[in-house]
C-alpha cells in the first residue's frame, strides 16, 4: 500500500497536528519541491510506504541475528558523501511501472484500452472495408502470383546477364549461360508440374471432402492472401488504428553530426558518449562529453542548430545540465512533441482536501513525470499573450489552496471574466473588473482590501514575537499556529489576475501598487502570498519594482524573447529560457523559475469551468463544516478602515480627569464624534467593538488592559486603555513631526 503525502488520509483520527485529506489515484513519480526534505523524511511527491507497526524484527524483514547495516550517520563525513554519490549514480533495476503497484494497473489499464480501441477499431472495418478490399485486389494478386512464378521458371533474373553477354559478343559466357539457363528451367519445370498437380490435387480433395467450414477458410485464406498481394503499395489493405509518429532511430553518427552542424566540435575534436545511447520512455536518451572549452551554455545557445543536425524539432529536443561536469549534457530526444500533448484534468478533482501546507500537484514536465508546486514563503508571478492558459494555470494553485479550509483567500479579476465567478463562495475578500456597479466599486473594495492585508501582516510580525517559545519556537508561522482560530493567522493566498488593469488606475493605481510591492515582499514570511497574472509585463502596464518582488515566475507563451526575459528575469534568455519558443498549441504550457531549485517546463494541469465549480462547491462544503467561512463568502463586510487620526480622535473623546476608560466606551464616543468613519464599530457587539479598537491602535504600541469598576453594586472588569499611553505615543509622534 502506498500513500500520497500531499493529500493526508481522511481516516486520521480528529485531532492530529496534520489535516486529513482523500488519497488520489495519482502515479507520483518526480517533484520539484523547492525544500530538501529532513532526514528521515519522504520526499514530497513521492510514495511512502507503509510500515508494519510491529516490535516484531520478522514482521520488518529482519531475522533474530541478522546482521544491521549501522545508520549512514555513524560513516565519516567523507565515506558517508562518497556512498551518497554512489546511491545517486545506480540506475533502478526495474523501472516504476513494475515496482510500484498503482503504476503496475495504470499499464495495465492503459493496455486494456489500447488493445480493445485496436480490436474493435478493425472489427468494425473487417466487413465493410476489408472484405471489398480484399475482393477488388485478389485478380490482381493471382495475376501478380502467376507472373512471378513463370518469371522464376523460365529463369527471368539471368536474362540481363545473357543480353550482356550477346552484346560483349562473348560466345563462351553466352554458351555457359544458356546451358545454366537450360538446366535451370527443365528442372523448375518438373518441379512447377509437380506442384500444379499436387496442388490440383489438394484443392478438388478440399472441395469435395471437406465440411464447408473448413472449405470456407481456405478460400477465405486463398482470397486473403492474394488481396494482400494485390494492394497497392501506396494503399494497404489494413488501415492503422492509432496515428503512427515519426520515429528516429538515433545513432552516435547522427548526434557527432548534429554536433558538428551546431558548430560544438572544434577541428580535430569530438564528443564523447560515457553511457550508450538508449531509450527512454517516448524518446531517446543521450549524454555527451563535450569537447574541451565548451559548456553547457553552448549547448543551450546552439539548441536550434542541433536539432536541426538531428532532423527534428527544436520542440522535440530537451537539454539538461550534469552536475559532475561542465561540459557534459545529457538531451532527451523526444519521438513527437510533447508539448502539445494535454496534460489531463487535474487530480484535484478526486481529493476532498488539501495540505497548503505540502507541495499539490500543478502539472507534469515534458517527461511526463509530476510537477508539484507550493506557494509557501514566496510570491508568484504569471505572464502570457491572451488564450494561452495563463487564467487557468493561476486558476489551479488557487483551487488547491480553495480545498485546504485553513487558508484565507482574496481573488480580484481586472477583466471580470466568468473564470473566477465561481470562487464567491470561499473567497474572504473578492471584486471583478474595474467598473462601479450598483454601487459597489471593485477597486476601492481591493484598495481596502490590500490595506486590510498590509495590517493583518504587519500585525502577525508582532504576534509571532510575542508567543511563548513552546508555540512558537522560532518565531515563524507552522501549520498549528495557521490553523488556531484564536491566533487568527492562517495561510492566506492574494490573487489578482490582469493586475495591469488595476495598476493603470487613474486615482488609485500607485496606492495599488505601492501596497502590492510591500505585500509580494514582506508578507510571504508570515504565510501571505501573492500571485499575479498578467498579459502585459511591460514596465509601463507592470512597473519592474513589483515583478521583481516575486520569487517565482511562470511564463506561458509570449511574442519575443524579450518579454520572456521581463517576465522570467534578466538574464533567462542566456540560461535557455525563452517562452517565445513556445508553439500556439502549447495551451497551459509554460516555464517555472524560482519555485525550486532547477527552471523547467511545466504542463499544467486543466480545470475547466464544470471542474472548477465541482471543486469549489466541495471546498464551501468543507469550510463550512471547519467553521472558516469568512468574509464576502459568508456576507461578512470589511472592517471600517482606520483613520490616519485615530490617535487624536481618541484623546479628544476622553474627558478631563478621565486616567483609564474601556475600549467599548472609547468606540461608541468615537461613533458620535465621526460617524462616517467610526459608526459601523459602534453597531457591533461589545467584544467585537473592544477588538476592533484594539487592532486599531496595536500599531502603534498601544495595548489594552483589564480595567475594574463598580457598577450598581457588582465589580464589572473589561479591557480598556490608559490615557498615559495615548498621550505619550501623541508626544512622541510631535516630537518626530517637529524634527522633521
């Protein structure tokens, strides 16, 4: 049994530190996590297998006095590298599909339907296509047979030599000639009658002592095999049932060749092949020591040229860096284009939640093998031309963060399309378009939004320092601090597609971006991230100082490999990254960098308008059961913004003589003195109106305290503030202001 770390098993018990999610049938083979994995640990995206949970040493494949290999640890530092090197260096024995039971059914699977679709494909030819075939080409056929036969009789192949022999005038060699001929037909001759006879013979004992089924089979054969015959060369009898590609068969003379054309060969050098060529999957594998003096780099730079040398298409070629050397590249030499393969529907579809926490899958690479993603501590960047996929790619990582009921999402369309009506019904904070509507202004609701954000970031800062150690050890976010509803902190996912569209505001667009910048740089590190999209990088529509905020970036198909550069980072061009390169039927397809390690081609995984909603109405089912349904999601309005005065408005509210006062007082004295600013905190309950005060002033170090009274003879205690501490934070603030 093998299990999907991604998505937690819903059988673990409540109470866990890990969240339960359904396991999908999804054959895991590869990740591309960003983080190294602790010892000990399975790397995400990989299967884990189950242990027996047993003190038994036969239950774990361990007889009593066997011997026990000693923990890597306990190697020397340099001893315990080399085997590490080595480990890495062994090719698997058997390849996945036979290891690995889930990957064994996909095969089998998959064979099941190919061989049926190709039964039933000819079935279904067999009598209204074959059957006429066969009875139009055999006359051919018989005539085609009978020629060749009276052909090798009369020894028909020796007459150009005897013709040459006349015309050389060399009466011996045409004398020898004709005596071989002469031989040759007499004995051909018996043998031809014999067979006629035999055959005569054979076919009148069929035809009248045979049942007719066997009668049947052997005209059907003899009409069978002489309609073969009889087919045109440029007609087969049989059609193909699935579409045949072009296959090369790769040889070191093809790659030395294509290596010489891509001008990676100086005059008296060559390359080297440390491992044979072979296949590997749907292509071929090649690793090659290039001369001395060149690079990887060169090899990227010559990438068209060497296809070219090769006689395929650049899109067929995949160039990957070796570790253990500068010069050594190893391609992947695909049979067709595999990038204009469909990916599939994404494996969301059959999970019942997610761990945001964990790498999901997102899509697969041009292999095949699974690309999982993860927005943890970073932000997102997407660029595309229009109609490449770059909504639905963005759209994928926000339904996985959908399916996880602890994170917060906020979703603003700039060009209000239909592909994220559907997230009203998770989304906290969510607008389309730019338009006032009814009104409602979806730009200042992501203005108050953002400015929302920017507080609640700013105060986890403060709250993250403030926990005891047991809670927080490192004064970081973990999964148990995210999901505590009364720390209020959870993974939160800011998306914003067609970001241009806001940016070019004409009243709001700097504050947009001045908070979008601070946002995509500082709040990753408190569990917020951001992700843009949009389809014009250019600095003027998406100035350089937010782009160059995000960590990652994914580029889907653009018109010049400038723009790739603006939207992947100065300098991708010369590592071999160009989206310009990409086809039109490349839909969904795109280069990542920054999410992990390694840049490289993802195909992401599709999510169509059906799918999408089938997944967010499972994700509004889920968190409504969790009780983390908030926001616009839940009708919930935004807060009242916080006026850039609150610190005078507060002391000009407290009356003389007047040391400590309780928030709830100090809100409804505010609600008087600027209803249009303070009025929505006064028809709140008493516990919210005191918190909203007191998010209110945090920032600006002021706390609250238990404050005791008597009222009607009882000691009623609420939390309040003291007039000491407004006064000195408004003196403080004077004293800078007159400085300045």
């Amino acid at each position: 049994m093998t299990e999907n770390p991604v998505f937690p098993s819903p059988d673990e018990p409540e109470g866990t530190d890990e969240r339960t999610a359904e396991v999908l049938p999804f054959p895991l083979k590869k990740t591309t996590d960003p983080a190294a994995p602790a010892e000990g640990e399975a790397k995400p995206g990989e299967w884990e297998a189950e242990l027996p949970d047993t003190d038994d040493p036969e239950a774990d494949g361990l007889s009593e006095g066997a011997p026990v290999d000693p923990p890597r640890e306990a190697y020397p530092p340099s001893v315990a590298e080399w085997m590490e090197a080595k480990d890495k260096a062994r090719l698997p024995v058997l390849p996945d599909w036979v290891k690995l039971p889930d990957q064994r059914t996909a095969v089998r699977k998959w064979a099941v339907r190919h061989y049926s679709a190709v039964v039933g494909y000819h079935a279904v030819r067999l009598p209204c296509i074959y059957t006429p075939k066969v009875l139009w080409y055999s006359p051919r056929g018989a005539w085609r047979w009978s020629a060749a036969i009276g052909r090798w009789v009369f020894d028909a192949e020796g007459k150009g030599l005897r013709l040459a022999a006349v015309a050389n005038e060399d009466a011996a060699e045409y004398l020898k000639l004709s005596r071989q001929r002469n031989d040759r037909v007499r004995l051909r001759g018996i043998v031809a009658t014999l067979a006629g006879f035999v055959g005569l013979a054979a076919a009148l004992t069929v035809f009248v002592m045979a049942p007719s089924w066997l009668l049947l089979l052997a005209v059907a054969t003899l009409t069978t095999t002489l309609g073969v015959v009889g087919a045109p060369a440029d007609r087969p009898l049989i059609d193909l049932a699935k579409v045949t590609f072009r296959k090369r068969r790769l040889s070191s003379d093809i790659v030395i060749r294509a290596h010489e054309a891509a001008g990676l060969t100086p005059k008296d050098q060559s390359i080297a092949f440390p491992r044979p060529i072979g296949r590997d999957g749907d292509g071929w594998r090649v690793i090659v020591d290039l001369p001395y003096g060149k690079t990887f780099e060169d090899a990227v730079k010559a990438h068209a040229r060497l296809a070219s040398g090769m006689d395929i298409a650049p899109t067929q070629l995949f160039l990957d860096k070796d570790e253990t050397s500068g010069r050594r590249v190893s391609y992947w030499i695909a049979d067709r284009d595999p990038l204009a393969v469909p990916s599939g529907k994404t494996p969301l579809l059959g999970a019942t939640r997610v761990d945001f926490w964990k790498p999901f899958p997102w899509g697969v690479d041009e292999r095949g093998n699974p690309v999982m993603a993860t927005m943890l501590w970073l932000s997102l960047l997407v660029g595309a031309v229009p109609r490449q996929g770059k909504t639905f790619s963005a759209r994928t990582i926000a339904l996985a963060a959908a399916l996880d009921p602890y994170v917060r999402l906020y979703v603003f369309d700039g060009k209000a399309s239909p592909d994220w009506r559907k997230f009203t019904k998770v989304a906290h904070r969510i607008a389309f378009g730019i338009v006032p509507k009814n009104g409602f202004d979806p730009v200042v609701h992501l203005l108050t939004s953002l400015r929302e954000l920017k507080a609640d970031v700013e105060g986890r800062y403060h709250r993250l320092s403030e926990l005891p150690l047991h809670i927080c050890p490192e004064g970081k976010l973990t999964p148990e601090i995210s999901r505590n509803k009364k720390l209020n902190m959870p993974l939160t996912l800011f998306v914003i597609d067609e970001v241009q569209e806001y940016l070019q505001h004409p009243e709001h667009g700097k504050e947009i971006l001045s908070l979008l910048v601070y946002l995509a740089r500082v709040a990753p590190a408190v569990g917020v991230s951001v992700m843009t999209s949009t389809q014009k990088p250019d600095d003027k529509a998406c100035p350089s100082e937010l782009r160059d905020q995000h960590q990652a970036r994914f580029a889907l198909r653009v018109g010049a490999y400038q723009v790739s550069d603006t939207i992947l980072g100065a300098g991708s061009y010369s590592e071999g990254l160009d989206a310009s390169k990409l086809l039109k039927s490349h839909k969904g397809v795109g280069l990542l960098k920054g999410m992990s390690d390694d840049a490289g081609i993802v195909r992401t995984y599709l999510a169509d308008g059906r799918d999408a909603e089938r997944i967010l109405t499972r994700a509004a089912a889920l968190r409504e059961a969790e009780g983390t349904l908030t926001g616009d999601a839940a009708g919930e309005a935004p807060a009242p913004e916080v006026s850039a005065t609150i610190l005078d408005d507060v002391a000009a509210v407290l009356a003389k003589g007047e040391s400590k006062v309780w928030s709830e007082t100090i809100v409804d004295r505010l609600a008087v003195l600027r209803p249009e600013v303070y009025g929505a905190w006064a028809e709140l309950e008493a516990k919210p109106k005191a918190e909203a005060l007191t998010a209110a002033l945090k920032p600006f170090g002021i706390g609250t305290m238990q404050i005791s009274r008597r009222i009607d003879g009882e000691q009623v205690n609420k939390r309040g503030i003291k007039r000491d501490d407004i006064a000195a934070v408004i003196t403080e603030r004077n004293k800078k202001r007159d400085a300045g």
